[in-house]
C-alpha cells in the first residue's frame, strides 16, 4: 500500500508542475493553448541533428583542404650519386 501512495504524490507533484509551467507560458489562456511536453525532446533532438550534421561537414571540409594542400605542395626529390672520386691530379 505505501507504494501505491507514493505513486499518488510523485503524480500530483507532475500535475502540478505541468499547470504552473502552462500558466506561466500562456497566462489566464491556459485552458486554450496546452503545450505538448514532447516539444522539449523534439527540439533538443533537432538541434542534436544540427551539431551532428555541422561537425560531419566540418570534418569533411577541413580533410580536404588538407588534401588540397598536401597536393599543391611539392614533392622533395631525391638525387641520387655515384660515389664521388678525386679526379687524378699530375
């Protein structure tokens, strides 16, 4: 039984939460206008999804300006030579 009066106050707590958070958004037209609690997630989802997307192009854009530039650059090359002798002097 004290489970169940439990459940009873942690609901009466979100009801109470919830018609102070929609007086405080919409004033004395509350009863007109509810807000869907889910918009809160939705939101915060979209904007994950943004900075997702964002960092994503971001990443991609920097790699290949990297490549861009690691191409343009150019390459180091290599002589190679025979052993050098001292000509014969007389």
């Amino acid at each position: 039984m004290s489970g169940n009066y439990g459940t009873q106050v942690i609901e009466s707590v979100a009801v109470r939460r919830r018609r102070l958070r929609e007086a405080w958004l919409f004033g004395a037209e509350r009863a007109k206008n509810t807000l869907n609690e889910q918009t809160g997630k939705v939101l915060a989802s979209v904007m994950i999804g943004a900075v997702a997307c964002a960092g994503c192009a971001g990443v991609s854009y920097f790699k290949s300006a990297q490549a861009k530039e690691e191409k343009e650059q150019p390459t180091p090359t290599q002589t190679t030579s025979g052993p050098v002798s001292p000509s014969p002097s007389k």
